[in-house]
C-alpha cells in the first residue's frame, strides 16, 4: 500500500481500490484482493531517497542472524492459487547468504537513529511539488495544515465494509511514525522486541547500509522463506493456516471489522512469538510486510523460464502495468493483517508492489549479508 493512499480523499476527490488485478485469471482472482490495494494510489514524497552519507560499519556482525547455504531452487508458483505475477516457476541458484533469523525490533531501529540521528521518512514534512507530480492534473493544493508528517495508520471499522475500498480501514494520523505506531499518544515503550513499523524502502536501506549489510534480493527472500521445502505453500508446509496450532501473526474472523485473535494476537506481535520454519528464520509468514532490494516487474518471471539465473538482483527498473507511473519495490510475507478473504500475502511465493516512499503500521524489514 502505497504512502499516499488517502490523498485523493484528502484533496477531494474519489478513492477506489478495485476488486482484482484485471491481468489475473486463476481460481483466486475474486477472493483475493490485495494486489489492487498496493496500486492505483499516487506517492507522497516522489525522489525522496535514502541518506547516502551515512557510514557503513567497518565490521559486521552475524548475532542475530542465520547462515543459509546456497542452493538451486524452484522459484514462483506451482500450483493453481496465485497470482499472475508468480508464474512461471523458474529455476534459480542463489550462494549462501546470512539472514536475520527476525525482522528488525524497535530496539534495533532506535540504536541506528541515535547513532545517527536519521529521520525517517514518515516523520519527514512532504513536498507538495513533490506530491503533484503523481496527481491528476489540476488537483488543488491542500491546505498546508495537511502538509505535515504523517502515516497511515490502521483503523478498523465496527461493521463490514466492502474489500474494495482500502480507505475504509486505513487512515492518516499527523504524528504517527516508527515511534508512535497509531500516532500521537502512541508509543513503543516496553515493545523493544517488536518489529519496527512506518518504514519506507528508503528507511529500510539506510539502517541495512549503516549495520554493513543489505536488504534481500526477492530470489534470496523467497529461498529462506521456503525452508528447503521446495513447493510448499507456506514456510511450514502445506497446512492451512487455520488448521491445527497457531503458525503465524495473521487476521482470523471477518476482515477488517473483527479479529477473533485466535492466533493470541489482534495486532504485531514480538518476534519468536511463533515457532520458525526449518532455517530457524522467524516471521516469515505474517506480522509485518519486509521490504526487499529488487524492483518490481509483473512480467519478470515470464522472461527467467527459460534459464537457469544465478543470483538474482531483479529487473533494472520498475514495471507496474497498473499503476505505470509509479516507480515500486517488493515487499514479501504478508502481515498481521492478511486473511484468506482478502490477501493471503503469507504465501512464500506472493509478490506484492509498494513504492520506496510507503511506510505504513504493518511494513518492516530484515536483513541480510553475503559477508
């Protein structure tokens, strides 16, 4: 979900999230509605990009993290429940990399700002020169008390609301950022082991520039998430997410007005609170989006089939049929807000779009390091 999702409510004009990618034709085009959700919505901060004065650590330390040895694997869909983008499998080889076995915590992101004194993109006044660029043209500036440091923040209805309208349950909040998750009054105090949230593509690079390591590629992301079970759906296996124990931070009951919470959790929930696929990685289903290195392109699969690539950095510019305009990262997953009604963004081979500038309440990242 773009960062700008509200823009057009907020300058007075119609928001629509439309029901289904019109280029997906598989069994799931009707139930599953994400895909439009992380598009037809403009950018807020255009060019803004990552502090590149920054220091990269001399050393790097692998605490925290998992050495996953390299392998060749079948990447993408092979089965008949995803999207358009996730087909065809492809062969890929990747070499062995280090992966935080979580996603970066509060307590991780807080020891970067203050070594650094970052700002990070939500708490970042925006441009309006900046912002228009991505609107329609002719659309009135809003009044600069508009203008101000914000994100999007989740708030979920008290009744059903279609699924088509992602601004039924997002909202913006002056204030709200990595610090104070739901805005002002807000905060992270005793949630040092929860993942950061409000973290754009940009925020995510800087802090894995400034530990000396990088964040994933998609084929490197994808790879881990498996577990060495190749064609699995999920990064336990084949169980469906709702049958037996809990097995990862996502939305029970009717999205996005009740969560029963049968899982023990109806928001984030602290790293290892789940039990990790067979790489020993934590959370690589569910809790929050984690943003990776590549750009995204819907036809890039399509051009992998027939060869076998070796390390993969993605294509070398972004290629969103739907929203063309708009430059766009990966973000792999899922969060606590996937639901197989709406996005079963926990699929280890679900591809979803967000531009560079997008942090939202349920967007992290980890890292990884080839050191």
């Amino acid at each position: 979900m773009k960062r700008g999702v509200l823009l057009y409510i907020i300058f007075g004009s119609l928001y629509s999230c439309n029901s289904a990618d019109p280029a997906v034709t598989v069994a799931t085009e009707k139930k599953d509605t994400a895909v439009s959700c992380e598009s037809n919505m403009p950018t807020r901060f255009g060019t803004v990009a990552a502090d590149t004065s920054l220091t990269i650590s001399d050393s790097i330390s692998h605490e925290g993290m998992i050495w996953i040895a390299g392998n060749t694997f079948g990447m993408g869909a092979a089965d008949q429940e995803c999207r358009s983008d996730e087909y065809p499998q492809h062969t890929v080889t990747v070499a062995g990399f280090w992966m935080d076995a979580t996603e970066v915590t509060n307590a991780q992101f807080r020891k970067f700002t203050a070594a650094t004194g970052y700002i990070t993109t939500a708490e970042r006044k925006p441009d309006w020169e900046e912002i228009k660029k991505q609107l329609p043209a002719g659309t009135p500036k809003p009044a600069d008390s508009l203008l101000v440091a914000s994100s999007l923040v989740f708030t979920p209805p008290a009744y059903t609301v279609p699924l088509d309208d992602a601004s039924q349950w997002w909202s913006w909040k002056k204030g709200a950022d990595w610090k104070h998750p739901q805005g002002p009054g807000s905060d992270i105090k005793g949630k040092d082991n929860y993942p950061v949230v409000h973290i754009s593509w940009y925020d995510a690079a800087a802090y894995a520039k400034w530990a000396g390591k990088r964040l994933p590629t998609e084929a490197e992301w994808e790879y881990a998430a498996r577990g060495g079970l190749q064609n699995a759906r999920y990064p336990w296996g084949a169980e469906e997410i709702e049958t037996g124990k809990p097995k990862a931070n996502t939305w029970q009951g009717s999205f996005p007005d009740k969560n029963t919470g049968w899982d023990h959790f109806k928001a984030l929930a602290p790293v290892k609170s789940f039990t990790p696929n067979k790489y020993g990685l934590y959370d690589m289903a569910g809790n929050v989006w984690e943003w990776c290195s590549d750009w995204y392109d819907a036809n890039w699969y399509a051009s992998l089939k027939n060869s076998n690539t070796v390390n993969p950095a993605g294509p070398a510019q972004s290629n969103d049929p739907m929203e063309p305009t708009v430059p766009k990262k990966v973000v792999r997953g899922g969060s606590f807000m996937c639901n197989a009604s709406y996005c079963k963004g926990y699929r280890v081979t679900t591809r979803m779009k967000t531009s560079p500038d997008t942090g939202l309440e349920h967007t992290g990242f980890r890292c990884v390091s080839s050191k």
